[in-house]
C-alpha cells in the first residue's frame, strides 16, 4: 500500500447512513457529538434542504450549547458557547462566499478551531487547508419536487484524528 502524499489527509474510515426524518438527523447529530472534541472540523455538503442544519442543531444538543442553532446564511457565522466543560461550537454557513481560505480568514476559524468544534456548512474549497484532520459529511437526498425525507449520508474520517475512531457508531 501506498503512503498518502504529505499535504493529502489519508482516508481514515467510512460510514454509510441512511436517515428518514428530520428527527433522525438530529439524533445522528447528538450521537456525533460525543465522537467530537476541541480542535475538530466537521465539513457538512449536501443540496439546500438535505439536513445540514438539522444535523447541526443535534450537534449543539449533544455538546450542550447554548443558544438555538440556526442556519448562519446571512450572518455567515455563530459561535455557541458551552454550557458545560464542552467546547464551544462555531455553525458556519459558507454559501455566500466565493473565495477560499483567504475570505474565510476575516472569520478567524484558524484561531477558534484549537479551542472549539468548527462545523462548516458549503465548506467544500474553502477550509480544507485549515486542518487535515476533518470530518466530511455528505449528505444526499432525492431533489425536485419531492417530499420525500430519506438521506443517504457518507461520513469520512480523513487524517490521524480520526484514523483510530470507530465511525460505526454513527450507524446505530
């Protein structure tokens, strides 16, 4: 096998999740949670509607933060401070900007991210050069018009933080 190249985070491990409610999607939130600590960048993609949001507001449930977690489209960042010993967590919604890392600096995430959760809504080209351990989670769900509530979701673990962790229970 093949060492990952040096600036290329290797793909520590996988899951497939089938959601089927917007209730699901907040409790695979909460379960994600407890795999989560200081430090961590969770980088969330998927079509308008498919559950980022929904799945981020189960992440501040299960951090206990404090504040309603809501879409930051227009203010494009929140931070939700710990009501507890936990890490704050920082919601960003890059949708509305177009550069990469360089517009996301005036967000000052390399400065949060040591001490907070990050999760990145349409991060995708933006912050990956933040850190190369990173949660990707994608999100699929079927599009038009449809009200259909099932999410075929991918989680992937890239670099040495998440190399070990059992991303399986996410599946439960």
């Amino acid at each position: 096998m093949e060492a990952p190249a040096p600036h290329s985070p290797a793909e520590s491990g996988s899951v497939q999740i089938v959601v089927t409610s917007p209730e699901q999607m907040r409790e695979l939130g909460r379960r994600l949670a407890k795999l989560l600590r200081a430090g961590d960048l969770v980088m969330l993609s998927g079509e308008l509607g498919a559950g980022k949001t929904t799945l981020t507001r189960g992440l501040g449930e299960g951090l206990g933060v404090r504040g309603a977690v809501t879409s930051p489209t227009f203010v494009i960042a929140r931070v939700h401070p710990s009501l507890g010993e936990g890490p704050p967590l920082v919601h960003v919604d890059a949708y509305r900007l177009s550069g990469g890392l360089e517009e996301m600096e005036d967000l000052d995430l390399d400065v949060s991210l040591p001490d907070s959760v990050v999760v990145v809504e349409w991060g995708e080209g933006k912050v990956e050069e933040l850190t190369e351990d990173r949660l990707q989670v994608v999100i699929h769900r079927a599009v038009g018009d449809t009200t259909d509530e099932v999410r075929q979701m991918t989680v992937t673990g890239l670099g040495e933080r998440w190399a070990e962790a059992d991303l399986s229970v996410l599946a439960a």
